[in-house]
C-alpha cells in the first residue's frame, strides 16, 4: 500500500471515530435531557393528580367514614377525562388491590409491588410498540391509603433518538466523503515531495546520474529534497572520476603496451639476427648498439613507472630547505651540458618542501627543456621569492608545444612528437612524474607555450609553516 494511502486511511479511521463518539455523545445527551424532563413532567403529574384525588376526596359527603370503593371509582373516571389528552390511570387500594384501571394500562404490578406507602416510583417501560413513564404514588384519601399509578407517553422522545442516529449517520457518512476528497487531496499535496524523489531515485538507478528532483517545498521534505539533489551532485561527480580513472587506466595501460612493445621488437629482431646470421663486424655493433639503445630506453621507463608509483603513495614531510642550495644541487647536475646554455638566477629565500622530490621536478623540467631546444640553444632557470612561498620557473627557445596539446602532455606515455621523444630516448613519463609530486605538494604545472618559440613551465609552492619542519 502507498504511503499517501496509509496516511489517508489513518486519518479517515480517526475522523470516523471521532465523528462516531461525538455523535453518539450528541444524540444520547439530547435523549436523556429530554427522557428526564418528561420524567419529570410524569412525576409532577402524578403528583398533581394525586392532590386532585386527595382534595375530591375531601369533597365527598360526610356520611362515610371511609371513602367508598364506588366513590374512589367515580374519582378516578372524572380524573382521567379531565385532561386534554386521555391519561391512563390505575387506582390500587391499601393491598394493593385494583380498585380502578384505564383502558391500555400496563398488567405489570411490579412497580406496585416495590413500593410502599411513603415512597414515590417510576420506571421507563414499553408496550404496544411505545414507550411510558410508570409512575407510582401512595395517597391518603379520607383515611384511605390508595396508590395512584399513571403512565405518560414518552415515544416521542425514543423517536426523536432514533431519527438523531440516523440523521447523524447520514450526515457523518456525507462528511466521510467529503473529507475522503478533501484528505485525498491533501495527501496527495504533502506527498508529492516523496513521489519526486521516488522518480529521481529510480532514473539515478537506471544510470541517469544527472536527474534532479524539483523542490516543491521548503519544509522538511523540501530539505530531504536539496539534500538529495547534492548527494546526486556528488555521486555523479565520483562517478565522472570513476569513469574519467578508468578511461585514464585503459589508456594508460594501452600507451605501457605500445611503449613496451616497439623495444621489444627491435631487442628481439636484431637478438634473433645476432643468433641466427653471420654478420660482418659492423653489423653486429650496429645491432649491439640498437638493442643497448632499446634497453636502456626501457629501463628508463621502468624507473619512471616506479618513480611515478612511489610519489603517488607516498606522504611527503614538508621540510624548510633554503632556495640557495636547490640551485647549488641543479648547477652541478647540469654542469657537464655543452649541448645547450643553461642560466640560472633565483632570489634568496626559503622553500617548504620534500627536497628530493622538488629537486626531481626541476631535472626532469630541465631534462625535459634541453631535448626541445635546438644545439646551442638557451635555458633560463629563475627562482622567485614571494610573500607566501616561492616560484620556480624552466624556460626554453625550442619547438614549443601546440595549444591542443599543453592539457594533454602530462599524462603519462603522452608525446607530442613520438619519433623525436624515442630518439632522444623519451617516454612520455617526466611530466607526469612532475604533475604527480607537485599535487601531493599542493601545486600544479603551469605551462606557457607557443610553437617554434619556445616554452615555460612554472609551478609555486606556498610557505605552509605548521606542516614544515
């Protein structure tokens, strides 16, 4: 069952019973008030009555010293006419003995019976299909105790109840269906909040991570809502990085299998003719020489995967190393390099880093610019101090990198020129070994360049003094 359902048949059984209590309330407080009121009627009636028969007792001649039986009987029959609508009587002597009885007055004597001659009854009874009030009173007539005994017809009243139940069940029943589509409606405006996020859920659970539930309302469910909406902003954020890291992988490992497997044909070729042929000398040397070449081109790629790997797991312990000695450590590194002019001009100051894998950086940036810059060529290498932290910068006046391609050239294997890379013994691996350890740094590889002028790569490190030792 729905929840709109269950909250609707809730309410409607609490209407219903509500409705039901309070009417029967309703009707049976009218019906008593009006039951005792004709009581009371009945009672001062008998009680009326009861001084008519005493003072027409009175009234009677002297001559007897008790009331006659005759006389009672005459009494009684004025006593019964005298009213506008016939009453029923019944005169009862002091055993109790019938002594006058209208016509249609009850046989019961057990009202009679219980009561005494100091003491007033009545009872609700019913016969014919009507309802009277019994009532029973002892008079005392010219030395007589009589009992009178009147009944008052009170069916109106059991009518009146009657007719109330069922009015009141009419009524309650048209205020049921008038409330079930008034609650309908209502619950299906309070509800519709979780029927949106019931569709949402289902469109995020057939693979539509970019479906929105709308906000209706700006109660509880309205924030249920606008927390639903972020926890599917997020979710369809992780799963773009999923799908974008295995896109990543697939290509990653697509790239390592070819990088692999062009050495490997040329190891195993020219090994294959070294074993199978006679060469002259210089052959052999020129296959010797291509399968060193092929190999060391491996192990240099195998060194940057690990170098790659270990960056990317490891922590780094930030340390407080003076910019001086970094510049000190890349001009002895690059001292011996007649090929290209390398400059170095930095400012004094403090850099906050791990120095090993900083110092990996600039090599590999530096490495990187002297392979794109032509024999002789020029490399500037600037070190700039600032408020909150200190900038390196690599510049070369090579071949520079076309626009498409600066988003691209640091993931891994990726070369903008694969034949020059291979003969200079690249693999497309020491940018992305950069890009690697200036995220676990907190920085990134900026890069400016345009073809046939040359290039820049800069990246800043920020002086965060509670993290450096």
């Amino acid at each position: 069952m729905k929840f709109s359902f269950k909250i609707l048949l809730c309410m409607m059984t609490v209407i219903a019973l509500a409705l039901g209590f309070s009417g029967y309330y309703f009707v049976n407080y009218v019906f008593e008030t009006s039951l005792e009121r004709e009581i009371g009627q009945s009672l001062d009636e008998s009680s009326i009555l009861g001084f008519a028969l005493e003072t027409a007792a009175l009234n009677v001649p002297t001559n007897y010293s008790a009331l006659p039986d005759n006389t009672i009987d005459e009494i009684a029959a004025n006593l019964e006419a005298s009213g506008q609508q016939k009453r029923l009587l019944r005169i009862s002597d002091e055993q109790k003995q019938i002594l006058y009885v209208s016509d249609g007055f009850l046989e019961d004597k057990h009202l009679l019976a219980e009561t005494g001659a100091d003491v007033k009854s009545y009872r609700v009874a019913r016969a014919g299909g009507k309802h009277y009030v019994h009532a029973v009173t002892a008079v005392n007539a010219r030395n007589r105790i009589l009992y009178l005994e009147t009944m008052r017809d009170v069916s109106e009243v059991f009518t009146e109840r009657t007719m109330g139940f069922s009015l009141y069940r009419r009524v309650t029943l048209l205020m049921l269906l008038v409330g079930l589509l008034l609650m309908y409606v209502m619950t299906s405006f309070l509800t519709k909040p979780m029927r949106i996020l019931t569709r949402a859920t289902k469109q995020m659970a057939a693979g539509d991570y970019a479906y929105r539930a709308n906000q209706v309302s700006q109660d509880e469910l309205g924030e249920l809502t606008t927390d639903f909406n972020a926890m599917a902003e997020a979710l369809e954020r992780n799963v773009g990085a999923l799908e974008r890291e295995v896109a990543a992988k697939e290509e990653f490992m697509g790239a390592f299998a070819h990088e692999l497997k062009t050495p490997l044909t040329a190891i195993i070729g020219y090994a294959d003719t070294l074993r199978s042929q006679s060469m002259d000398e210089e052959k052999q040397l020129m296959a010797a020489n291509y399968i060193y070449t092929e190999g060391k081109r491996l192990e240099a790629m195998s060194l940057r995967l690990l170098d790659i790997i270990v960056a990317g797991s490891q922590e780094v312990h930030l340390q407080r190393i003076a910019a001086e000695l970094i510049f000190d450590y890349l001009k002895e590194m690059f001292s011996g390099r007649t090929d290209v002019k390398i400059q170095f001009a930095f400012d004094a100051g403090i850099v906050c880093a791990e120095p090993n894998l900083i110092k990996t950086v600039l090599v590999n940036l530096i490495d990187n610019a002297c392979k794109a810059s032509e024999p002789g060529g020029s490399i500037e290498v600037e070190g700039r101090a600032a408020e909150d932290g200190y900038q390196f910068s690599v510049r070369d006046y090579g071949i520079g990198i076309p626009r498409e391609e600066q988003q691209k050239i640091t993931k891994a294997f990726y070369m903008v020129d694969k034949s020059r890379a291979r003969r200079q013994n690249g693999a497309g691996l020491g940018l992305a070994l950069c890009a690697e350890i200036l995220k676990i740094h907190g920085s990134e590889l900026v890069i400016e360049s345009e073809e046939k002028k040359g290039s820049c790569f800069c990246f800043f490190l920020k002086d965060r003094a509670a993290k450096c030792n």
